[in-house]
C-alpha cells in the first residue's frame, strides 16, 4: 500500500530535476532539516545522499543554509567543487517565519560573485524553499 504522502515526496525529486542514479551531496545538514525530503530523495535515487567529505563527482548538490550560517558565497564556492559540468545547487532555506530564514536577497547577491545564476524558486516542503543555482554559461543555453 502506498500512503498519500509519498506521491507529494516523489514529486518533491521530480521538480528538483533529480532522476534515479544521480549522485546527490547534501552540505548543512542538522537537526532541523526535513527528514521526509531527505527519505524521499534518496528513494528515488536510490543512493544515500553523500555528505560533504565525498570525493565523487556530483550531479546535484542540495545546501541546507539558514541565517548565520556563515558566508554563503563561501559556501557556493565549496559546493561547486565536486559538481559535474552540468549539475546544480539547489540552496534549501527555512520560509519566511521559521527560524533562520535567508532573505532572498541575500541568496541573489552571493550568486553571481560565484559564476552562478539563479533560474528558479520553489516551495520545498511546509517549512523549506529551494532556489535553484546553475553555473552562468548553462543558464543562457
């Protein structure tokens, strides 16, 4: 039996663009991440989702980020080491009203001084948005 919930988890990797066998690193995880995103994401994969030590090349990268994480370019520079020529950032930040939620300005000035464009926005989960990140010459194709 499949429970209602899980088509709106598989849903939640279809509009994250990731597809079954793509390597997935998740960076900032704690204890207030959403666990049904993560348990969803990693059943579609069919992976675990690898931590910020792996040394693989990475197709997606989800960055968990909340206000006084640090410096967020700093972060997207880090992130975008492993990446795979074609992959992304999907940058996860609390919603507005949560605790350590990132104005989207905030997100907007770092992308840029990392060689990296913002194409979209969505709605991750009830407490989690996502904001998409490709390197600046893939946006423009």
């Amino acid at each position: 039996m499949v429970a209602a919930g899980d088509a709106d988890q598989r849903s939640v990797a279809e509009r994250l663009g990731i597809k079954p066998d793509m390597v997935v690193q998740e960076v900032g995880w704690d204890e207030d991440v959403d666990e049904d995103v993560r348990t969803a994401l990693e059943e579609h994969t069919g992976a675990d989702l690898l931590d910020e030590d792996a040394d693989e090349v990475i197709d997606v990268v989800l960055l968990w980020w909340r206000d006084g994480d640090g410096d967020l370019g700093d972060a997207l520079v880090d992130a975008r080491a492993p990446l795979d020529e074609n992959g992304i950032i999907w940058v996860l930040t609390p919603k507005t009203g949560q605790p350590g939620h990132v104005e989207p300005s905030d997100i907007a000035e770092a992308v840029p001084t990392v060689g990296l464009s913002q194409t979209s926005n969505l709605s991750l989960s009830e407490a989690w948005a996502a904001t998409r990140l490709v390197p600046r010459s893939k946006s423009r194709r």
